[in-house]
C-alpha cells in the first residue's frame, strides 16, 4: 500500500512538473475520498476535459462549487441530470430506485457539503451508484452538483454546509414547473448549451 502511494505521488509530482496533469499545480489541493471506503480518490481516473475551468480549478482548492447559484449554469446541469441521473433518482430528484437528491437528509453526511456531493458522484456509494469518472468529466459533475442543489425543497437551515448566506437568500424551493433560464452571453463556456 505504502508503496503504491508513493508511486502514485511521484507520478503526480513528475506530471506537474512536466505540466502534462496541470489541474493541481503546485498547490496544495483538497483530498478526495471515497464515500464508503474512504479511499483516496484519483482524479485522473477521470478524462482531461473538465479540469481545466476556472470551476474546477477554484473547486479542488476550496471545495466550493462556483456554479451554484449561476443561473446561467442551470440548464447545463439540468441536463447532465436528466440524462445521467433522474432515471435511478427521478425527474425532480425525488427519488426512485435511488434515494431523494432534493431534501436536507443524506444517507451520506457529505451529500451536505459540495465536496462531499462530489465525492459522491465521482466515486460512487454502493449497490447501483456506481462512480461517475467513466461517464461524465469532473466539470459536468460540478455542473449537475449545481441542478441538485437548484432541486433543494426543504427549509433552508436544514440544508446543510453548501447553501451559503448568499443562496438563503436567494432561496425559493424548487417548483418543478418553472424552467431553467437559458444560458446568458457571458455564461462560462461549459455552462453554454447547444440549441
Ligand atoms: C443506476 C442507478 C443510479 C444512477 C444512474 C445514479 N444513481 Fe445515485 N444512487 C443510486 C443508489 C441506488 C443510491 C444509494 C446508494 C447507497 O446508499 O450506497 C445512490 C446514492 C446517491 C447519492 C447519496 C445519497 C445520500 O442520501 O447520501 C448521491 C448524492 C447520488 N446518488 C447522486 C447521483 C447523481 C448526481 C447521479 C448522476 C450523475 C446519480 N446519483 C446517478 C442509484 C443511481
């Protein structure tokens, strides 16, 4: 195991040295964990697209999602949602065969924090929650991170670490009926949407 790791981290200093990863720099970045296992999860498990927004890039920093709350962002991630995510935990993230996305109870208490929810998805949980590394890039997670939270009905204290004063504010739960507003001009390129 030792071993192992100390491969992998001379794999990551010579890939930051060369600039060939370039996501982490030579900063220090957040440690990802696997939801239940709490493994080290490898972000270069997933593709290279992604890494390399200004979103992503503020994210394995500081663990905050910078499209929250973007209402440019919103139909990006409504998106990604609908394809990748609401057939197990429905169209409003209700719930179906996996459980409820829009609610303040988390099976796993990291559903609570952005960083959690990340680790989530990219890493998966167990049974039918398999990682989302093959099938989406880092960057489309935050973006669908940032649908689910847009998906929050409960109160807003209950929400937990992710909802900033700033969203309380904001905060409206969500009515499943009002659509996500089209991306503006100056929306970050991967929050534009194709028509
Ligand atoms: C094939 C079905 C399936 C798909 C697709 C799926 N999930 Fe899940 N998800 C599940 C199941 C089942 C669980 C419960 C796993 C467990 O308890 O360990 C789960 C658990 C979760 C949890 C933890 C919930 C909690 O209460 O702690 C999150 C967060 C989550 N999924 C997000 C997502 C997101 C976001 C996507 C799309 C990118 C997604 N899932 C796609 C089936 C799925």
């Amino acid at each position: 195991m030792a071993r192992a790791w100390v491969k992998g981290a001379v794999a990551a200093a010579l890939a930051t040295a060369v600039g060939a990863a370039g996501v982490m720099g030579a900063k220090a970045a957040l440690t990802f964990n696997n939801a239940v296992t709490g493994e080290v999860l490898n972000l270069d498990d997933a593709p290279p697209e992604g890494k390399d927004t200004e979103a992503f890039k503020a994210f394995v920093e500081t663990g905050k999602n910078a499209y929250l709350g973007n209402p440019s962002c919103l139909a990006k991630g409504e998106q990604l949602f609908l394809a990748m995510c609401s057939g197990c935990h429905g169209q409003k993230g209700e719930g179906k065969l996996g459980p409820g996305l829009n609610d303040s109870y988390w099976t796993y208490p990291q559903g609570a924090t952005d960083k959690g929810l990340f680790e989530l998805i990219f890493g998966g949980a167990s049974g039918q929650m398999g990682p989302m590394y093959g099938s989406m890039n880092v960057d489309e997670m935050l973006l669908t991170m940032a649908w689910v939270r847009h998906l929050y009905k409960d109160k807003p204290d209950d929400a937990g670490e992710w909802m900033t004063a700033e969203l309380k504010a904001a905060y409206k739960p969500f009515d499943g009926k009002t659509p996500a507003p089209k991306p503006a001009a100056d929306a970050p390129e991967s929050c534009k949407t194709e028509e």
